[in-house]
C-alpha cells in the first residue's frame, strides 16, 4: 500500500475529504518521527514499536573495486510488530 492509497483508504473509512485524510496522515508521521528524534521510541498500543537502534562503525568492500573500505557508524529505525498485528497477518 502506498501513501495516496492510504490517505484514500483514510478518507473512505471516516468519511473525510482526501486533503484533510492527507493532513492527519502526516501529522501522524510527524509525530513518529519526532517521537523517535528525541526519545529513540515509539510504542503504538496493539500496533508495534519504532525504535532507533545504532549500527557500529565496520569494515566493508567496494563491490566496483573489492578494496576493502571503513563503513561509518549510522543510525537506523526499526520496526517490531505487536502481537495484535502478527495475529491479523
């Protein structure tokens, strides 16, 4: 599912224009994102847990030249479903 289809999807089920589905879908997203900015976490009661987790500095090869290279330390999110999500899938 993509985006527009999920603000379509939004916008059907409460019965709202798609502009104003599309603007609560993105205050949503916002919030995940600046909950996880500042807090490293966000649980979702009965939908999961978005977490940033960080990945160590480690050694790698260029696939172009098969020199070995460093591969810096980086941050990444993740996403760990809850049970009432696995049960539905």
């Amino acid at each position: 599912m993509t985006k527009t289809e999920l603000v379509d999807k939004v916008s059907e089920i409460l019965s709202l224009s798609r502009a104003e589905a599309q603007r609560q879908i993105e205050t949503v997203l916002e919030a995940i994102a600046v909950g996880l900015t500042t807090d490293d976490k966000v649980l979702i009661q009965g939908f999961g847990t978005f977490t940033v987790k960080t990945r160590k500095a480690r050694m790698g090869r260029n696939p172009q030249t098969k020199e070995p290279m460093q591969i810096p330390a980086s941050k990444t999110v993740t996403f760990k479903p809850g049970q009432d999500l696995k049960n539905r899938v």
